[in-house]
C-alpha cells in the first residue's frame, strides 16, 4: 500500500509528531508556571497592601488619640486651670455672685470638653441633632446658622461619628484661630449622599502656607474611614468654607 512504500517518510512524520506535542507540552508548561508566579505576585501584592493599610490605619488612629490628649491638655491648661486660678487669687476680692458666675463659667467649659470627648450615644439620635445640640452649646460664644434637609435615609455609626467629630474639629478650630463672629453649617441627607458645608467669616489663611496648620491631618483621617470627597477653601480676610460629601450605601 501507499502509505508502507516509504518507511523512512513515515517514521519522520511519526517524529515531527512527537517533537510537537513535547514542545507543546513544554509551552503550556512554561505558561502555567508563568501564570502561577503572576497569581503569586498578585497575591503578595494584594497581602502587602492589605499590611500597609492596616498600618496606615494604626498610625492615623495613634495621632488622632495623641491629637485628643494634646487638645485635653491644652484646655485643661489654658481655659479651665487659668480660670480656676483667678478665682482662687480673687477669692477675697470678688463678692459670692461675681464668684459664683466664674465657677459656672469654669462649670461649662468643663461639660463642653466633656462632650467633645465623649463619643455620643448614636443608636439613639440622628446626625442632624447630634449637631444640633453640639452647635447649641457653642452658640453661647459665636452666632451660629445651621441649617438641614434631610430626608429618611439611614447612616451608619462609622458615619454619624465621623462627620460629627469632623464638625467638632473645625468649630473648635474657628473659634481658636479664625476670630470668626459667625459659622454658618449646612447638612443634606438624601438617600444617594450626604453633603456638609462649613463656612465662617474669620480670618481666612494662604492654604499654601497653613493648609497643615488647622488640624487638617485628623479630618483627612476621619474622610478617608468613610470614604469622604471634601474640600477646604480659604483666603485672608475672606473666612474659610468646608465642604465634604459621603455617598450613602
């Protein structure tokens, strides 16, 4: 037959044949090996990553508590101990009313650091009055306009806690540095986004200068753990505004 006239010709195809399917082998060989390095890689990567925010994480955890012992020590100090010592040094000066309204001074500057450290009950009350009871207290010192619109949405506690203490920190730092003599707060609830506006008539302050230098690090830590868009405007003598903005889950 045919195929048996050329033994020579078969036998050469027979090892073409075999020499194919050994570099076929060895081709998917090389890319499975290759493929599981690539798995291996992306693994380690994704590990590192994972390493590295938590560290991250840690880190912005130690400097926001180190930043609350600073500001508990500073008010302790600067407020509650300077007062408490003049009443002491006027305490044969001043008559028992004149005493009596410094003590209730002192008083309330104690329960206002108490509520600034204190983290809130927030399974029993909204973002909106958790602000609101917040800016009551500070509306003794500074005209405040706050204003909400809000409608049946639900905000987790990571949330609430957050854009409070955000709040928080931007207040305390307008009435320190700002000699502001009106804050005007907004917040708008929807069911996609919460936004917040924080705007004062203080000074204001070059951002290429003093972006640093209002405590922007703890509101950059806070906005990143709820995946917070914000922005900080300010220039001199033209106050400074905050806006920040959560998309609802």
């Amino acid at each position: 037959m045919l195929q048996w006239e050329n033994p020579g010709l078969v036998v050469e195809w027979i090892w073409i044949g075999i020499g194919l399917f050994l570099l076929t082998t060895i081709l998917i060989t090389v890319l499975v090996v290759n493929y599981l390095k690539s798995i291996r890689k992306s693994r380690q990567k994704v590990m590192q990553l994972v390493r590295n925010t938590q560290t991250e994480c840690w880190e912005n955890t130690l400097h926001i508590q180190e930043k609350d012992r600073e500001r508990l020590a500073e008010e302790l100090h600067d407020n509650i101990i300077s007062n408490l010592n003049l009443i002491r040094l006027n305490i044969n000066h001043k008559n028992k009313d004149e005493l009596n309204l410094d003590l209730k001074q002192s008083m309330q500057l104690i329960r206002e650091l108490s509520h600034n450290l204190t983290p809130p009950d927030l399974g029993e009350i909204t973002l909106t009055d958790l602000i609101a009871d917040y800016l009551d207290q500070i509306s003794k010192t500074i005209e405040i306009d706050y204003r909400h619109r809000v409608t049946d949405a639900s905000i987790s506690s990571p949330v609430k806690l957050n854009m409070f203490r955000i709040v928080q920190e931007l207040v305390t730092n307008t009435l320190k540095h700002a000699n502001a003599t009106r804050i005007d707060v907004s917040l708008r609830i929807s069911l996609e986004y919460l936004m917040l506006t924080i705007e004062d008539n203080g000074n204001g302050f070059r951002q290429e200068n003093n972006y640093n230098g209002i405590g922007l690090r703890n509101i950059q830590s806070r906005a990143q753990k709820i995946s917070a868009a914000y922005k900080l405007k300010s220039k001199p003598e033209k106050g400074t505004k905050f806006i920040a903005c959560v998309v609802i889950e």
